[in-house]
C-alpha cells in the first residue's frame, strides 16, 4: 500500500482549527471522486485508472485492489480526524465541559472541511471483515472520547441529562452528519457551524454551567 499522505495521517496538522484545501495523490483524489459519483460497488477499477489517465496495471502497481483504495481513504480519515480531536481534548484541559465543548467543534470542522472525506463513511459496509473491524474500533475511540466527556460533566453536575450516553451518541451522530449537507458556497463558514454546534450540543446533554 501506499504511504499515507499528510492529509490522511493522524499528524498531518499543526492547528487542529486550520485547513488547507485537501492535497491527494491523482489515483487517490479520482478514488474519492468515483466513489461519491457511484458508490464503491458501481466504480470499477478501469474507471478510475481512465479519470487518472493511467493504465489498471499502473494503477495496481501502487494499490493492489479497489478495496485497497477504499481502506486508505477510509482509515486515513479517521486517522485524520481522531489525530485533530487527541489534539483539541489536550489542549482544552481536563474540565470535562471544555474538553466536550472542543471535540464538538472538532469534529464539526472536519465535517464541513473534508466532506466529501467524511462522507465516505456511508461505505463502512463495503469494507472486507478485517478492514471493517479496524475502522469501527477507530470510529469507537472517537465515541469514547466524547462519551468520557460527557459522563464526567455529568458527574460533575454541569450536564444534567438523565441518559447521557445516548445524549453523547446523540451528539456525535448530529456532528458527523454536517458531512451530508455542509456546502462551502453555503451563508455559513465552518467555524460559523462549529460554534453554533457547540451551542446545540451543549443544550443537548443539558449543561447548566455551576456558580
């Protein structure tokens, strides 16, 4: 397989709030491309070795299959956006509200920023048993740090939600969904969404700030 560009890599930042267009190899940004157009099942391996302008024993010369090219942009975005949220919980310190407060705005940046990325998610289930099973249990390292969050301020009485593990997986469905709508020639900027969706998140699980 090939090696993971810097936009795929859970290191691949140096501001988890700053973005940069996104930066793919040609076989990778026509991967994607195909992908959204006509799901995995409907691409075929000649289609995108025809968008990249190569031959298909080109193309496998640097993926050895199709569901080698739907790993890497699949686990490479998670990687990408579990890298920006360790990010985002560490430097928000460890008040449970702050580090809440930040994940939401995270995730909601890589959302908009990388949709069509993000919204690659919807082929988990084209995944190969293997494959699939390594990217739930990095989608489940996502949830757990908002769970963790979420159960701490509870705990802490600042959130006051009677069920706040569905209230947590309530909030991360709701911010991951901003892949399926967000538009850049929208009213709205990125962080303009981010910081409403704090707001909403925060109202969610009930946060009654104390003092």
């Amino acid at each position: 397989m090939a090696e993971l560009v810097t936009d795929l890599r859970a290191d691949g930042h140096t501001d988890w709030r700053a973005y940069e267009p996104i930066k793919l190899p040609p076989i990778l940004a026509a991967s994607l491309d195909a992908f959204d157009e006509h799901g995995y099942h409907g691409t075929t391996v000649r289609d995108i070795a025809r968008r990249v302008g190569v031959t298909v024993p080109a193309l496998y010369y640097h993926y050895q299959n199709k569901q080698a090219l739907l790993v890497e942009l699949l686990l490479g975005s998670m990687n990408a956006v579990l890298g920006r949220c360790r990010t985002a919980v560490a430097e928000a310190g460890d008040h449970p509200v702050d580090r809440f407060s930040a994940l939401v705005e995270c995730i909601v940046l890589y959302m908009a920023n990388r949709a069509p990325m993000a919204f690659l998610d919807t082929e988990m289930r084209s995944l190969e048993p293997e494959n699939r099973a390594h990217y739930i249990s990095l989608r489940d390292e996502l949830e757990a740090l908002v769970q963790s969050s979420v159960r701490d301020a509870v705990e802490m009485g600042e959130f006051t939600t009677p069920y706040p593990v569905d209230a947590g997986r309530a909030v991360l469905t709701m911010a991951q969904a901003v892949a399926n709508w967000y538009r850049m020639d929208g009213p709205l900027t990125p962080q303009q969404i981010a910081d409403r969706y704090v707001v909403i998140a925060l109202a969610s699980v009930g946060h009654r700030p104390k003092g």
